[in-house]
C-alpha cells in the first residue's frame, strides 16, 4: 500500500507546564495506540525539564521519557489536532470550533515523589486506553 485510506486521528495533551500529566499521557497514546494516532503534548507556560518522578514512573511500566522536553502550546498544535485534552490549562487553551475539547481532571505530579506519582500515571493510562477505543474502534490485530 502506498497511501493510506483515511487520515490518522490526531490527539494533543495540555496542561501548564507540559512536564508531567501531558508528557505521561502522550508517551502512553504514542504506546498504546502502535502508531494510529498523531501525538502532540505541549504547555501554556512549559518548564525547564520534565518531571523526573514521571520519568521514573514510566520507565516502571516500560515507556522511557527521559529525552522529552516540555514544549510551548502554539496555535498551529491546536488546530492540527482533532481531539484537545487539557490537565488544568484552564482559559490558557486556545478554542477553535468544530475541535474535539475534553478536560481530564488530574492531580498535579509536580513536586511530588514517584510513589505519590504512580496514581496518577495509572489513572492517565485508563483514560488513554478508553481514548484510543473510541478514536480507533476496529483496532485489527494479527492472531499468531
């Protein structure tokens, strides 16, 4: 196959300092969804360096962060998007009609401990994998 037949769905997480909650999420949707979904995670005033509890606590489950780095929120990430999640961004989000606009009510990682993080990982995974569901309902997957 040379092309493909539909345009892949396309997800951008946001919270403030795009260090945290947003980089979890999108490391599990790039994971999780095995390259079916475009994946953006940006901040509306983003940090020096991600979260290194939230490193640690993803490396936990096999998903390595370390070379990620909190990106600005720009125009162009949110209309390039077909869904937005935001994690506390609050009016700092951009708003463009016709988007997909959902806000995931997550505490805050900064600050805290990696055994105070992994909830909060785990609950970003749920939410991820309910995510992909309904973005990619007839997921095929080959029966070995």
């Amino acid at each position: 196959m040379t092309t493909e037949t539909a345009k892949k769905p396309s997800v951008l997480f946001v919270c403030v300092h795009n260090a945290g909650r947003s980089q979890m999420a999108a490391a599990f949707l790039t994971s999780l969804s095995e390259g079916q979904i475009e994946v953006r995670s940006a901040g509306s005033q983003p940090a020096d360096k991600i979260n290194p509890s939230a490193v640690e606590a993803m490396s936990e489950v096999g998903i390595d962060m370390s070379a990620e780095i909190p990106k600005v929120l720009t125009t162009e990430a949110v209309k390039d998007s077909d869904v937005v999640i935001t994690m506390g961004c609050g009016d700092e989000c951009p708003y463009f009609p016709g988007k997909r606009y959902e806000d995931w009510v997550l505490e805050d990682p900064a600050g805290k401990g990696v055994d105070s993080v992994r909830p909060i990982r785990d609950e970003i995974r749920g939410r991820v994998e309910g995510l992909i569901s309904e973005l990619v309902p007839a997921r095929h997957t080959d029966a070995q």
